[in-house]
C-alpha cells in the first residue's frame, strides 16, 4: 500500500498547511472557494456532483480499498474539492469490481450504498470522440509498444496486485490483431450491453457502438492505443442525454 499511503501524505500536508494558512489569516473555518461541480469522472456511486462536494469527508477510504489504484486524490489546486476522490481514465479506468469496495469503504454517503453491483453504476457515458483516428475504422492492425502505458502505470505501483498484473497480460495479447480493444476489455459481466464492435460500410471497418449499457468507467479509453484516445467518456452524462437527445 506504500503509494496509496503516500498519496494520503501528500494530501495530510495539504491539508494541515491549509488549516494553518485560515488560521493566520484571521480564523476563518470555511473554505474561501465556492462549492462548485465538477466536471471530473467520480468513483462508482457517487451522488450529484453538488451533494458529493458537499458529502465527502476526504477521507482515503476509497482509494485505499481499490485493488486497480484507479482512484486519485485532487489536490491543492482543485480549490474546494481538494482531497476529493476522481479517476482519470487516461491512466487507469475504473474496473467494475464486483463487490464494488469503495462504495463499502465510504463512511459519509458520497458513494451511494445502494451501489452494490457494477450494472449500478453510472459515472457516465462513452463517446467516441475522435472516429478518424480510431484504428478499427482504418482496418490498422494495433501496433507495437501499444500498452506501454500500461505496463509504466503498473510498474510504478508498489503494492501491485494479480488482478494488475492479470489485466497488462492480457492486454499485450492484443498486440498485432485488429483492434477490438474497447470492446474486450470494457470490464462489466455483460459487455455485449454496453459495447460491440459493428460494421461501419462508408469507413469499411468494424467501429464501437455503444449502448445503454455503459457504465462510463472509463477502461475503453485507458486502454485506446490511439496517442489521444478515439474514444473517451463523458462524466455525469447518461446514455439518453448523449445519444437520444
């Protein structure tokens, strides 16, 4: 647990440097930024943007139940959701664990705890941002050295768990074929609801089509071998306000 317990140093500094700075200048016990959403990916279940501000105690207990090191902490410059618990899926997407355990691991109601199975799960929904350099699309086989970010995230992990270590190997078993990867990967027990590959005939190449499956955790775009990735997600958004609007 040695980065997850450094992450929690980090934000402990910050923390107490900033209670001593309101306490210098004068007592003031409120944050001096207003609570304002965020437009960030959230752990599983987490409640409106607003209430979740306002409900989380910044506590760690998220991240340090994590078995994928998925969640991050803000930090300093995030003004008043410093400490708050995000997922930047550029380097690691959420993995739908079954028992969903940071959801279990929330003490306040920031994590709704009627979230307990990855189908409850709505952090947002996938897109596909950028269809012109989708490999898939352009019948481009994927290349070599497509997981090393993969491979670099996982490496600078200390307390690296099977399930990591499970997730890179099976993801260089990809290196060479057509690209499928958003579609095999996506983690959900029944990605066939959330996502497929199809047949586009005017690029004539096979493009990811979403549905109304999606969880929005993130993995199609931390694992897109494309240097931007195609296809990204949408936080808070919903299948129906992004595709049936």
């Amino acid at each position: 647990m040695a980065k997850v317990k450094t992450d929690r140093r980090k934000f402990m500094k910050y923390s107490s440097l900033g209670v001593l700075g309101l306490a210098l200048g004068g007592g003031i016990i409120f944050s001096p930024y207003p609570v304002q959403a965020e437009n960030r990916l959230r752990p599983p279940g987490a409640v409106d943007e607003k209430r979740f501000l306002g409900l989380c105690i910044k506590c760690g207990q998220c991240l340090q139940v994590c078995p994928y090191h998925s969640i991050k902490l803000s930090d300093i410059v995030k003004g008043y959701g410093v400490g708050t618990p995000y997922i930047d899926a550029n380097e690691r997407g959420c993995y739908a664990c079954s028992a969903v355990p940071c959801v279990l691991a929330c003490p306040s109601g920031a994590l709704d705890h009627h979230c307990e199975k990855p189908e409850d799960i709505h952090m947002g929904v996938a897109v596909l941002e950028f269809p012109d350099t989708c490999l898939a699309m352009n019948n481009t086989p994927i290349p070599e050295g497509f997981s090393t970010k993969m491979h670099k995230f996982t490496n600078s992990v200390r307390d690296v768990t099977k399930l990591e270590l499970d997730l890179v190997k099976k993801l260089d078993e990809f290196k060479g074929k057509q690209c499928t990867l958003c579609a095999d990967m996506c983690p959900i027990p029944n990605p066939m609801s959330a996502i497929a590959m199809v047949y586009d005939s005017s690029a004539g190449g096979h493009k990811p089509e979403i549905y109304d499956g999606c969880i929005g955790c993130g993995v199609c775009q931390e694992v897109c071998p494309t240097q931007t990735p195609s296809i990204v997600v949408k936080p808070r958004e919903t299948y129906e306000s992004v595709y049936q609007s």
